[in-house]
C-alpha cells in the first residue's frame, strides 16, 4: 500500500509517499481502508520533532520513520482478534491511540489499524472528508467543555472562545450552544460570517480591537491559541471564572490564584463513545463540520504547508480513496 512517511524532522518536505507493507490487526483492532485522514496540530509538531514544544514538557524518542495522522474516516477491511463490535464493510471514524507516541496512529495511509473502542459508526450524513475532520478536534472540544469544565445546561453561562475558527474552535462555539450557553467568538474578521453562521452570540476580531479591553465576566475562557501573552485573558473571567488553555501559554497563574481564578483541562484521548455522541449530533444537524481544504494523499506536503500559512476555519483533510 501507499503511505506518508517521515524518515528526517524537518519541514513539509520531509513527508514523503511511499510503499510500505499493509499493516495486520491485532487483538482487538480492526483494519480500515482509510478514505479520509485529517491533519491535527500534533502531526506537525511530530515532524519537526516537537521542537515547538517547551523543553521539559517535550516528548523524546518517537522513533523514525513514522506515519503521521490520527484521525481516520474509512471502511473495516478485517477485523482482528476478539472484536466482536465491528464487521468488514462498516463505515467508521475516529481519533486513533492518541496520545502514544511510537504506537499513535498512523493515518496518512491506504491502510491503518485501530483499536475497536476508538472508533465509532461515520455519522450518515456526511461524506469521508468530513467525517475525518471531527474526531480530534471533536473529542478536545468535546472533553474540554464536558469533562473538564462540566458546563451544565442553560444560558447563565458565558462562555468565551480564543482561536473560535480553528479546528477546535469551531467545534468548541458549537457545543457550547448545544448547551444553551452565551458564546464570544474571538477570531480574525476573515471569519466572522462563519462563526455567526455557527451561532456565536457575539464576534471579536483580536486583530482590531484589544479583546480583553472589551469583555468582562465571562464564566469560561478557552484559549485554543495559547502563547507568551495568555494572561491577557485574566481581566476579563469573573472570580470563580476558569480558564482553560488547549495550547501551552503564559497565564501568571499566581496572579490568577489571587482573582480566584481556576485552571481546568487536559490531554485529549481516544474515545468511541464520545465519538458516537458527536456522530448522533451531526446527524442531527446540531454540530457542523467545515473543511477548509482537502488535498490528495501524495500531497501531505502541501497539506502541511497551507497548515503552516495559519488563519484556518475549520479542518485539513487528505483524501485517500474515493468516497
Ligand atoms: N490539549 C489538547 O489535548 C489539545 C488537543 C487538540 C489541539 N490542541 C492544541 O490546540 C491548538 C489549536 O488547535 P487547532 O487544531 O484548533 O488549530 P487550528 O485549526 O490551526 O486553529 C487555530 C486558530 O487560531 C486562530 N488564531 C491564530 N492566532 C490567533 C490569535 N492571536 N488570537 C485568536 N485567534 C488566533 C487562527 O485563525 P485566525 O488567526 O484567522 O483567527 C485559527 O483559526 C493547537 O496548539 C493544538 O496543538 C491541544
């Protein structure tokens, strides 16, 4: 079969297509035929050997080559040992043993295991393309609001979103209305249509007007873009407030403390069953997908350079087989 490779970190360059042997399932995994894979942020910071990453937080010894790409959407082409819950033919989705390092998912290819609890059925209503692009954006936005904040049901809560347009944004805004909470959109203004079209009760564009200037009180902050300057943030969440950064960022968590302010997240990790939740909200025209581009397998490259020019709404897909 064909696959992307990384034999050397580096830039986009280093993704290189090639035949490599189909992988077998083991105990409890299932083969996919991979139609869609999608890039994530991790994709890249893996090529260039985390090197964005602070030094003590930074993970070593991902062993090379490697395959990137965790988020598959494709069709179980065998299924392994002891899996009982899917059949050859069924259309599945999911973000793959996230977050290992040498054992993660390896979907920039025609062929890729699973385990069968990462997976669950592709929602109907969409296409591989799309599918692909939910489960790791998906399942942060969906831990992060769920899980780690615990956002209860109805509109006393105001919920702000850094970075509303990315990957995770888009699906963050979503979720949050699913609950019936006020949601702030900050993004550039490139992107205010879309984030209104997602339903987002009120749009800052962060590249003409200082947003902490103008927000006060907010319940939950999350902040997807993350970086020296986090603690921008801190005037505007209420005592008792939280802040969650998706990305590492400088957020003078003294000063916090001292506003009462609290700190809530974590790792994202494979989860089916959340994912099933997200296929049932897609279905049911709750959560909408955007792509931003799609590009052809052998392209990774390019994928990987139109993810470094930044300013994304919504995913990066790699097209592996036809729908
Ligand atoms: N904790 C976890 O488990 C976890 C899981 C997934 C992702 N992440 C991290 O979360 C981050 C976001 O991931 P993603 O997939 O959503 O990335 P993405 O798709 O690249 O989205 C980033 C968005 O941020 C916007 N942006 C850039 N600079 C900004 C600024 N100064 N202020 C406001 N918005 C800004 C960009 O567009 P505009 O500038 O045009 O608005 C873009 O839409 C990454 O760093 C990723 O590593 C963490």
């Amino acid at each position: 079969m064909k696959a992307v490779r990384v034999h050397a970190f580096g830039g986009p360059q280093v993704l290189t297509y090639e035949e490599v042997p189909v992988p077998e399932p083991g105990p409890g995994d299932v083969l996919i035929r991979v139609h869609a894979a999608a890039l994530n942020p991790p994709d890249w910071y893996a090529r260039i050997g985390f090197a964005n990453i602070p030094e003590d937080m930074r993970p070593t010894g991902l062993g090379l080559p490697f395959t990137p790409g965790s988020d598959v959407s494709g069709v179980v082409a065998a299924v392994g040992p002891e899996v009982t819950r899917w059949r050859v033919g069924d259309e599945v989705f999911g973000m793959v043993r996230f977050p290992e390092l040498n054992n993660g998912g390896k979907g920039y290819a025609e062929y890729t295991t699973s385990p069968a609890s990462h997976l669950a059925r592709k929602p109907a209503s969409v296409g591989h393309v799309e599918a692909a692009a939910v489960p790791m954006a998906g399942l942060t936005a969906y831990q992060f609001l769920f899980d780690h904040i615990g956002l209860g049901e109805g509109p006393d809560r105001t919920v702000l979103v850094n970075g509303a347009a990315g990957g995770v944004g888009h699906f963050l805004v979503q979720l949050a209305k699913t609950r019936g909470a006020r949601v702030i959109a900050v993004a550039s203004g490139r992107h205010e249509s879309f984030l209104r079209g997602l339903g987002v009760d009120e749009f800052l564009d962060y590249t003409t007007q200082p947003v902490p200037d103008l927000v006060r009180d907010v319940d939950h902050v999350i902040d997807t873009v993350g970086g020296p300057h986090g603690y921008r943030f801190l005037p505007t969440v209420r005592p008792g407030g939280t802040i969650s950064p998706v990305f590492f960022g400088e957020y003078h968590r003294e000063e916090a403390a001292r506003l009462g302010i609290t700190f809530v997240g974590g790792q994202v990790h494979s989860d089916g069953g959340q994912m099933a939740e997200l296929a049932r909200l897609i279905d049911d025209g709750r959560l909408r997908v955007s792509v931003d581009s799609v590009f052809a397998l052998p392209d990774a490259a390019k994928a990987h350079d139109r993810a470094e020019r930044g300013h994304i709404q919504g995913k990066i897909v790699l097209r592996v087989a036809d729908e």
